[in-house]
C-alpha cells in the first residue's frame, strides 16, 4: 500500500473519507448522508464505516465516515488506527484504486492522523504470491492511501517514523505467512540480509560450524534430526554510541513436527509459524533501523528445523550447551528452550547486553493460560517488566506477567545432567521460564515474552487480517523509544 499527502481532493478520486468522532458528524455534510448516516446508525463509534453516494464535478462520488470514538478516549490511538483499518478491510478488493482521507474538517493532531495511516497500512497486509487462480473480485485493488489535508507535522511523523514500524510489522507478517519449504534456517538469513541491504544494520550469522566450535550442543541437537542445518543470526542497529546494547532474542523453529516426541497431525501445519519470536525480532529491527533509532539494539535469531530422521535427538539424550550446562532431554518438542539456551548465552558473551528480551512461541500451555488477548511476560526484573507491560499496552500487544521462582526452578533439576527440558505437567509456561532464566548470567535483566498465543489469528483483528499479526514489533519499537531514546 502507498501513502501520498496532497493539499486537496485529487480530481480523480472517486472514495473520500472522513474521520469522525462520536456524535459529530462534520458540519458541511449534505442532508442525504448526513441522514443516511443517522438512519444507518452510524454514530461514529470507532471502527464503524459509513458510505454515501453523491455528485462531485459530474462524477458520482462515494463519501465515506469513518468512526473513531471519542476524542477524550484512553485508547485514542488504537481507535484512530482501527479507523484506518476498518476503510481499508472495507475497500481493500471492492475493485476501487485510490481512498482519498481528508482530514481537513476535524481536529487530529499529526499524530492522531498518522495512527490513521498506519491502521489502514497494516490491514492492507496480504500475501497472495501462492494463490494463482483468484478470481478478479478477491484480489486486492486498492493500492494507495491519500491523505488530503493532512495536519501540519503528519508526513514527516509518516515518513520518518511510522511507515518504519509499519514495514517492521510487514516483514514479520512476511516471514511468518511463508511456508516452512520457503522459509527454514539459511533462507531466513537470506530474507534477512536482503531486507537490510543499505540499512545501516550490521548482520552477524554463525553457521552449524561455528555452532560446533563454539560447543552449542543444544540448537545443534535440536536441528540434527533436519536436512536443514541451524544457523544464528545477529542484526545490530548502533544508533546510541557506546552504549551496552538492548538484546532481543527470538526463538526461530523455522518447522516444529515435535522431533522424535512427534505432535499430532492435525493443526501440526501451524507450526511453521514456530518462527514467530525470530519473526518479531527481525522485523522489530527492521522498523528501528528504518527510522533510525538513536539506540544501540542488537536483534539474534536462534534458528534451526525441528523434524525427526534417523539422526534425530531421542529422548534421554544428553547435551552440552555453550554454557557448559547439560541438559537432559526428556521431551524433543521442547526445542525451543533448546534453540534459546544457546542463543542466549551466545548473545550475552558477544554485546555484553544491559538487558535481555526474549520472545518465542514456547509452550501451548501459555494459550490455555491467556489464550489470544495476551502473551506471557516472565522477567527477574520488576523495572524490565514494567516497561515492557506498558510499551505493550500503549501499543496494543498487551503482555502479562506470570511469576518465576526458586519453587518452580527446582522442578527441571535432572537426575542425570544439570537441567532437564521439562518438568511436570503443570505450570508448563513457567517451568519453559525457569529453563531459559538458567542461561542467564550476572543477574542481567531479562525478560521472556511467551508469544504462542499472539502470532497467529484465526479471524480479523483490528489491525489484521486473519494470519500472522506481526505481535510485538510495536512493542519492540516502542519499548526502544521509552527506555533508549531521548
Ligand atoms: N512450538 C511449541 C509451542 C506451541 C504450541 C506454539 C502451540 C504455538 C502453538 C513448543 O515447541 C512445544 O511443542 N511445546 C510443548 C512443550 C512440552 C513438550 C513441554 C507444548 O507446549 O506442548
Ligand atoms: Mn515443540
Ligand atoms: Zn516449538
């Protein structure tokens, strides 16, 4: 989707619409929408999409309102982004080009109208590249956002800021959408090193021979069962001088088939988006290279196919992780504490991190606690947790925190090895925690982030499609603002 700025109307425009507050319809409205609008029930709650028809310059004209709540609301700026969004669901395939918004009747600020903008950008997301008999009326027409009247201050907020974070969200819809055939370790990398061609981001990969020297027995196990070997990948952004580095490290399981503990068939296609952490964090880097953060933030993906050949881990084995920890592997699908372990510890001895974010689809069992509302935040630190909590919740990727603890350390201590990779049956989204918290180091601040639940829907959110919704790139960015920036 395109996003162009002009001082009026373009002559050719054929849908304009207007953002519209609870109950105040624009004054200069003719009578026949004005009324229809009323007798539609359109009274500008957000979300809610209006249209009318009428006569421009000898041309039929289709005048659109677009809710977005009350001004005075908490939420102001998701509603303005559904705003946006709901104009786009509506005219993304309704065979028309060009949505013209003209925000010159009301009173958003430059922010207000580039929440607008970003809401109609993400919704326009799509990834048709494998469908080649659609018919005309499902392929995407509309192809360009005008924004007419913009306030002072909005394209600017656009093009340096907000177009960033929302290719950051695109990215990570990107790689998430594609299939584990198109998407597995090394061509991960490859999208990654493509997409930051000439960003001024700094890409580091290890390959499963640097994996070896360095002794990362733990993603090297996880990926020995695949044709597709494990790769690390490293996207630095120095933006904020010689500061330590913000690290966030995504849990990459380009496939997750469970290994030699193999899942079930059905639903089993859903875990090609076991990728979704490494997903969010390549994205999150992308949209604060793009718009040039003044922080120093380095993103790893941990990477590797989790499938069961011949070569495959077993149950019982024991492996050696860079740390020099052993763990014991009970269950093969427990991987993805596997492929962080390492990653983590690699991450620590490579940008010494003031603080650590990870972010992975971990454990079912953080859906059945929290379902589709909200991820998992476990953290050693109250002042990491905090902030992310509120970066989440200003943006929209509401995270919550469960607890760690000694008590729930102690249920993956191993008869044999050091750790084993999981405990009892209850509390399996902590116990993942309480693994991953055993690579970190010096106390360093760190966070875990248990995306399962966020990084696929089912249905449309506000801002999505059905499909992958890109959680937590906003998060990401906005966590950098508040805590690195400025
Ligand atoms: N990738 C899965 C977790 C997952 C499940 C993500 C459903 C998204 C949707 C993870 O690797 C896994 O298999 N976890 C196991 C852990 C268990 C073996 C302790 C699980 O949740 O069942
Ligand atoms: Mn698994
Ligand atoms: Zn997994």
């Amino acid at each position: 989707m395109k996003t162009r700025f002009e001082s009026a109307i373009p002559n050719d425009a054929r849908t304009v619409a207007y953002i519209v507050d609870t109950d105040s319809l624009p004054g200069d409205l003719p009578a026949s929408l004005k009324d229809g609008a009323g007798i539609s029930r359109f009274t500008g709650k957000a979300g809610q999409v209006f249209e009318g028809f009428g006569e421009a310059g000898g041309k039929t004209r289709r005048t659109v309102l677009a809710g977005a709540g009350k001004p005075d609301a908490n939420d102001r700026q998701a509603a303005l982004e559904k705003a946006g969004a709901a104009l786009v669901a509506k005219y993304l395939t309704s065979g028309e080009s060009m949505l013209a918004i003209d925000f010159g009747t009301g009173s958003l600020g430059a922010q207000d109208a580039a929440a607008v903008l970003t809401g109609a950008r993400l919704r326009a997301f799509r990834w048709d590249k494998y469908r080649t008999k659609m018919k005309d009326e499902q392929k995407v027409s509309l192809t360009e956002i005008v924004a007419v009247n913009a306030p002072d201050g909005t394209e600017a907020a656009w093009n340096d800021d907000a177009a960033a974070v929302a290719a950051g969200v695109e990215f990570t819809r990107e790689l998430v959408t594609e299939p584990a055939n198109i998407i597995y370790p090394e061509s991960f990398v490859e999208r990654c090193r493509e997409r930051f061609e000439g960003t001024g981001v700094e890409i580091t990969v290890l390959t499963d021979e640097d994996m070896k020297r360095m002794g990362m027995g733990a993603i090297l196990g996880v990926g020995q069962g695949s044709a597709r070997p494990p790769r690390i990948i490293a996207m630095h952004w120095k933006g904020g001088g010689d500061e330590a580095p913000i690290a966030f490290v995504g849990k990459g399981v380009t496939f997750d088939s469970g290994g030699i503990s193999i899942k079930p068939g059905a639903g089993m296609e859903d875990m090609k988006w076991d990728m979704g952490g490494a997903g969010a964090v390549a994205g999150a880097m992308l949209a604060v290279a793009g718009r040039k953060a003044k922080a120093n933030v380095v993103g790893i993906c941990g990477l590797a196919e989790n499938m069961p050949d011949g070569n495959a881990q077993r149950p019982s084995d024991v492996v050696t992780t860079m740390s020099g920890q052993t763990v014991e592997v009970i269950n093969t699908d427990a991987e993805g504490r596997l492929v962080l372990s390492d990653s983590l510890t690699w991450t620590q001895q490579t940008f010494k991190p003031s603080r650590i974010v990870d972010l992975a689809t971990l454990t079912g069992a953080i859906i059945i606690t929290l379902g589709n509302e909200h991820a998992g935040l476990f953290s050693n630190d109250d002042a990491l947790a905090g902030e992310l909590t509120a970066a989440g919740q200003a943006v929209g990727d509401k995270i919550w925190r469960l607890p760690v603890n000694d008590a729930y350390d102690r249920l993956i201590d191993s008869p044999i090895a050091d750790i084993r990779n999981v405990g009892p049956r209850g509390a399996g989204s902590i116990t993942a925690a309480q693994f991953l918290q055993r690579f970190i180091e010096n106390d360093t601040p760190w966070a875990h982030i248990d995306i399962a639940g966020m990084v696929w829907a089912d249905k449309a959110g506000a801002t999505w499609d059905k499909g992958a919704t890109g959680f937590a790139v906003r998060l990401i960015d906005r966590f950098v603002r508040d805590t690195a920036e400025g």
